[in-house]
C-alpha cells in the first residue's frame, strides 16, 4: 500500500471550505492509502506564536479533525513536533540544500514581504522541513494545494539529490496527488473568492445557529434578476453552490426556479441557507464540543500517533546515519 503524508496547519478553526476539500480528501485516503497526518506545529514557529496559542491551536485542530472524521485506527495522526526525528533529518537535508534555490521560492518571497520584520530562517529552509516530514515516511504521494506545489517540487529534488550524492535509491520521488475535480471548491460570503481564514468570510464547523445565522444573513447579493432566465452574478452563485452541498434537491430547484421567474427574495435564501447548514453542521460541532472537553481521548489519540510514527521514523533515521557514514564506536 502507497504511503501519503500530509501536514495539518495548527491556524485556527476549520470550515466548510476545508471540510468540503482537504478534509474530504483525507477520509477518502485514510481507507485506500498508508496515511501520515501531522499537525505542522513546527512550521507555525515562523510566525512566532505565544505558548499558549500554539498549544491551544494545536488541540482545537486535532479535536476537528477528529470530529470531521479522521480516524486514528486507520490513519497515523501525530503533532510533528512529538517526532524529533523530523528535526534531525532537516538538519542533514539542509547540508545539501543552497541558499540560491531557497531565496528563490516563492513561499519565501511572499512571506518576506507579510513579515518584513521577522524574515527568520525558518521561513528560508521552510521547504527542507516540508521534505523532511513527507520524506521520513517515504511517501510515494502528497496532497498539495496551489501554494505548495512548488516546495513538494523542492521536495523531489532534495530526495533526488541525496539519492544521486550517496549513490543510492533510498528515497521514493513523491508525487502530487489529490481528487482533483471530484472535490466542490466553497466559496466565501463575501461575493468573491474562496472561503478562508485570512478573507474573514468562513463557516467555521465550531460555530453555533446564531453566529451562522448572521454570518449568512450578511452575504452579499444584487439587487436581483430583472430578465427571466438571467446569469447569476457571483455572488449570488456563491450562495447556490454552497445551497447545493448542503440542501435537498428539491430545495435548491425550488430557488433556481425563483431566480429564473424573478421572484427570489434574497432574505428567503438566505434564512433556507442559514437553516440547512445548521442542520448539516450540528452533528460535527456537537463532535467537536465533546472531543475537546475529553482530555483522556485527545491524550491517547496524540500518543497513538506519536507511537506510530515514531516507528517509521526511527527506522528511516538509522538507515540515513547509515548511509551518510555516521558509525557507533
């Protein structure tokens, strides 16, 4: 069975745009794949978060995600920073990775500009710890996203390097992997766009009727069709597409059918909308609510994961010392 590892970014809480994307992915791959989930706490060092935040974000994310679906029987869910193999292996791969082709990322770029004032190191070498998490399990495939797919580009040459520099084939060249289409892309709420943490127009799966409610009643519209049949404008097509993952059919006709008569009220689709992903949402955040108040669960969940892990990881460490030269005496 092909290995996939994939980091979780400790930033907050999840919503609809995440569930209905990598999340989804994940539950799919967790019963076809050998899957290595991490909570990226290491790569969140770049932005200097406070103890307690780093800690708390850590937690919240791993109860959603529990919440959502992932399972810790089927699939390796760990904190990154519980593996100190990770650090270890950054350290080797970053001998071989040079300056030039660093500065030249464009995570490196774009983050340099966001925080001028804290360009750390660990913003430059970001891409050599993505490879050590992806390559201390060997994984053959990795979901990316638009903004990684240059560092998993990174990735294969670190992993090709190391195998032409020690004349060997240890480490498999990972390879892009993702659904791809099948996946529905949410949009936000505010007419453009997707749905995001940094855009403030998220449905967080944490959030209770009335926060939903009037995160809804807020979405932006027009001042509605005026010819029969019309083109929705996009936000108004934001609001159907987000109707279509959540409602019944015979709702979500019912609309379209007000829109092409020009007899929509906006405030009704929105009250419809608001009611449907309540619904769909409340049995998620009342998962959530309980996994985070249960201490004994999310302790036995981490060091599962931790246990696992380490496993794996022990074993590509000592076969990497082995290679490079490193000898007990």
């Amino acid at each position: 069975m092909e290995t996939v590892v994939s980091g979780i970014r400790p930033t907050g809480q999840l919503h609809l745009g995440n569930y209905f994307g990598a999340v989804k992915n994940f539950l799919r791959m967790q019963k076809e794949y050998n899957c290595y989930f991490f909570i990226a706490d290491y790569h969140s060092l770049t932005t200097h978060p406070t103890p307690s935040d780093l800690h708390s974000n850590v937690r919240q994310v791993l109860a959603e995600y529990l919440a959502a679906g992932l399972d810790p029987e089927l699939a390796t869910l760990y904190v990154q920073s519980d593996l100190p193999e990770v650090a270890e292996l950054t350290l080797l791969l970053n001998m071989n990775a040079y300056l030039g082709e660093l500065e030249r990322t464009t995570s490196f770029k774009d983050k340099a500009r966001q925080q001028p004032e804290n360009v750390n190191a660990g913003l430059l070498t970001y891409p050599v710890l993505m490879a050590a998490d992806i390559l201390i399990h060997h994984a053959a495939k990795v979901p990316v996203g638009k903004d990684q797919e240059q560092n998993l580009e990174m990735t294969r040459k670190f992993a090709g390097r190391f195998n032409r520099m020690y004349n060997t084939e240890y480490f498999p060249i990972p390879q892009p992997f993702n659904y791809g289409e099948q996946l529905v892309k949410i949009p936000g709420l505010d007419g453009s766009g997707k749905m995001g943490k940094s855009e403030g127009n998220g449905l967080y799966l944490a959030d209770d009727a009335k926060t939903i409610t009037k995160k809804v009643m807020k979405a932006v519209t027009d001042a509605g069709p005026t010819t029969p049949n019309s083109e929705m404008p996009e936000s108004v097509r934001n609001l159907f597409t987000l109707l279509d993952v959540v409602s019944t059919a015979d709702t979500v006709q019912h609309f379209k059918d007000k829109y092409n008569t020009c007899d929509i009220r906006y405030g009704d689709l929105k009250k419809q909308l608001a009611e449907d992903i309540i619904a769909f949402n409340a049995p998620i955040r009342e998962r959530i609510l309980d996994i985070s108040s249960n201490d004994d669960y999310l302790s036995k969940v981490v060091k599962m994961g931790k246990e696992k892990a380490h496993e794996s990881a022990a074993k590509t460490m000592k076969e990497v010392r082995e290679i490079l030269g490193f000898r007990s005496f």
